[in-house]
C-alpha cells in the first residue's frame, strides 16, 4: 500500500522512464510522506499526520488545530 498524504490527498503517480534510446518503461512517482507529531492542545495528546514535505511546511505555518479539522473533514482520524 502507498503512502497518501493526509491533507491533500496525493498519492503517486505514473509516468514513463525515457532511456537515450527513447525506450519507454513504466515507473511510479511516490510522494514524499513524512511522519510527524504534533502536540495538539484542544485534544490534549500529540498526534500523528503524514504529509508530504511541502505540507508538513503549511501544517507549521496554519497550526495543527486548522490541519486537524482538514483531515477530520476527509472523513480520517489523527
């Protein structure tokens, strides 16, 4: 099973590696998923969110109670 990131979704991807003979074979793009914990004060635990590296910068920056809601919103629990 690959990794999702929990706040935008994104899974991974298909493409084609080109060789320098123009052979196409398959390749899979995987996300880069990290795992963190957060201390969430409303719940009063830590909390674990797996994000991609961009994301894990705006969980920093909006605060985890506003990424918590987001992913309660998909329907999952952090």
């Amino acid at each position: 099973m690959s990794d999702r990131c929990q706040l935008t979704g994104a899974g991974p991807g298909d493409g084609h590696s080109v060789s320098h003979s123009h052979v196409g074979t398959s390749r899979r793009g995987e996300p880069d998923v990290q795992r963190h914990r957060h201390v969430v004060p409303g719940l009063g635990r830590t909390a674990g969110v797996a994000a991609e590296c961009p994301c894990v910068k705006r969980v920093d920056r909006n605060g985890i109670e506003a990424a918590g809601a987001r992913i309660r919103a998909c329907g999952e629990r952090i």
